[in-house]
C-alpha cells in the first residue's frame, strides 16, 4: 500500500484508497479500523454516505499521541454533496465533515458531482412525482467557494468527481487552486480513455472508483452485466491462477500491488471490452418505477454526457497518473 503518485500540489496520494461507501452503519468503523492495521493510509470518505462521525471513530482510536499513526501518514478525501452547492454552504459542509471525522484538515475535497440540488437538509430533494429538485447554482461558483477552504487551511486540495472534460476545462479556466484530482467511474467495461488523456494533459489526477464493477450496487439488476463474472476475465485470471479481482488491479502498469505481470495479449483482450458500460448511474422514483436521471431531465443529461459518456474503445490502458478506490 506505499505506493504513490504526487499531485500538482507536491501531495503524495497513495494509489490505492479505502471507499467507505455502501459500508453500512455498524460495520464501516471496523472496516476502517481494518485497513489501517493491515496498511491502508488513504481513506476516502463523503458527506453524503452518512458514516463520516463513524469512520471518524475509528481515526480516532488509531491516531493521535501514543497511537499507532500520525496524522500526517495518513491521506483523507472526503466530498461536498449536491445540496451544499451553494457558497455560503461550502465552508460549513466542509467543517461538518472535519468535525464528524475528528480531524483538523483533509488532504482533497472533492465536488462530488456537477450538478447541484436544491439546498436544504435533505439529501435527495425530491417532488411529489419522485423526480429531483435542482438548483441553479453553478459549479463555477461552488469551486470558487472551495478555493476559499483551501486559503484558510481547512483542506490541503480541491478536485472533482464525475465531471466530464468539458465541465473539467471550464473549472480549470477560471481557477486560482486548480483541481488535483477527477474522482469518476473506471474499470474494464468504461476505459475513459479519452478522460484520461484529456486529464494527464492538464495535471489532474483521474481516481478510478467502482474498479471492480461496483456488484454490490443497490440498484443492480440480475440481467445487468457483471464484471467479476465476466467469463473472458475469469479466463484470464485462471491462466495466472488469480482472481478476476487481482487481474483488473494489476491492469494499470503504475499499480504495483500483485507479484505477476499480464501479457501483451492479454492486456488487448482486456482493452476490447470496453462496451462504455456504466455501473454507477444517477436513478430517482417515479410513479413506482425506478428511472434514469436522464429520463427525467434530458438537458441535464446531454451537458453532462458530452466528453465523458461518449468515449470510444481505445483501451484501458493510459500513462495518466490513476489510483484506485476500494
């Protein structure tokens, strides 16, 4: 787990990450106090999994003095959710997570997505057809209320999450704290490999989370298709006598976290199934059925598709610097 990649910011990130979500009350503080013993030093974390103030707990019996870490070895992300938008509401989610969390900073802030809600204490504002309430407000603005942590101490680094080329660029063209990192969906059925590019020709770092197809997802349907079922992919790891899980951890030439190497013709079968697959879409409920956010909101969907839907299948492998949550 000492792996790293160094962020614009001179930060040393380390490349493979603790996500806590899904990880539900009661279990997520055992899971993180877990990855600590055996070597975990990146934690990634969001308001809007509702487990900060235990995973907060677990931190605090693992650092502090006469611990068994410091809190500088330590690397902690956590996300502004979609209602805290607004930017008189950025400063105090920040705080709220600092405070759930027991820390006096965190290493990366992330805008956990591009859209925003409407404000308020609910997490997903909703009207009486189940569709969802959104704000106008802009990220443009949102960012340049998150620069304003960073001025104050209260975070080291700003990035992303699930924002596409397009909406990265428009961030880094009005920037004073450029982004670090662009949290997004990536494994072997969504390359992004033209988001990769686009952001290793920028110097943002591209955290790949649901590597591993995200099965446990609670939306997942029996028809949809499943990456670590995938009978190509468990040939593939019975050849290295691995599992199909180590196989697509060690696809990133940077990762080195498994003793074996994949051939040349192996790496270009798994290049071949990108089919632009996306495990982790926003649904909402209407009328008693579960829907799409584009079905309900088409113009939001085509802004937030383009550059980062669309990408076609040029491999998953890339140089841009990629870690992995999981």
């Amino acid at each position: 787990m000492s792996t790293f990649v160094t962020l614009s910011t001179g930060q040393r990130m380390p490349m493979v990450g603790l996500g806590t979500w899904k990880s539900a009350s009661g279990q997520v503080k055992q899971a993180v106090l877990a990855a600590l013993d055996c070597g975990y030093r990146h934690i990634d974390c969001a308001a809007a999994y509702n487990n900060e103030q235990e995973v907060g707990e677990a931190l605090a019996l693992r650092i502090g003095p006469g611990k068994a870490l410091h809190r500088e070895e330590l690397f902690i992300t956590s996300k502004l959710w979609n209602t805290k938008h607004d930017p008189e509401d950025v400063e105090e989610a920040c705080k709220t997570s600092l405070a759930h969390l027991g820390v006096s900073y965190l290493d990366l802030y992330l805008m956990h997505w591009p859209m925003a809600f409407q404000r308020g204490k609910e997490l997903m504002p909703r009207r009486e057809d189940g569709s969802v309430c959104y704000s106008d407000t802009h990220y443009r603005d949102t960012w340049a209320a998150m620069e304003s942590l960073v001025d104050k101490g209260l975070v080291k680094a700003i990035g992303l999450s699930n924002f596409n080329a397009r909406q990265t660029d428009d961030i880094i063209s009005m920037a004073r704290h450029k982004p670090a990192v662009n949290q997004v969906e990536c494994h072997p059925f969504l390359s992004q490999a033209d988001l990769l590019a686009y952001c290793r020709s920028v110097a943002v770092c591209v955290t790949a989370y649901s590597p591993l197809g995200s099965g446990d997802r609670p939306w997942a349907s029996p028809d949809e298709l499943s990456l670590l079922e995938d009978p190509r992919l468990g040939a593939i790891a019975r050849r290295y006598q691995k599992t199909p899980a180590q196989v697509i951890l060690r696809i990133q030439q940077n990762l080195q976290v498994f003793d074996f190497s994949l051939s040349e013709d192996d790496m270009k079968l798994i290049e071949s199934f990108n089919c632009n697959e996306r495990f982790i879409v926003p649904t909402v409920e209407k009328h008693n059925s579960i829907l799409t956010d584009q079905m309900i909101n088409p113009c939001l969907f085509r802004k937030f598709k383009t550059g980062y839907l669309g990408n076609g299948p040029r491999g998953f492998r890339s140089g841009s610097p990629k870690t992995y949550l999981m």
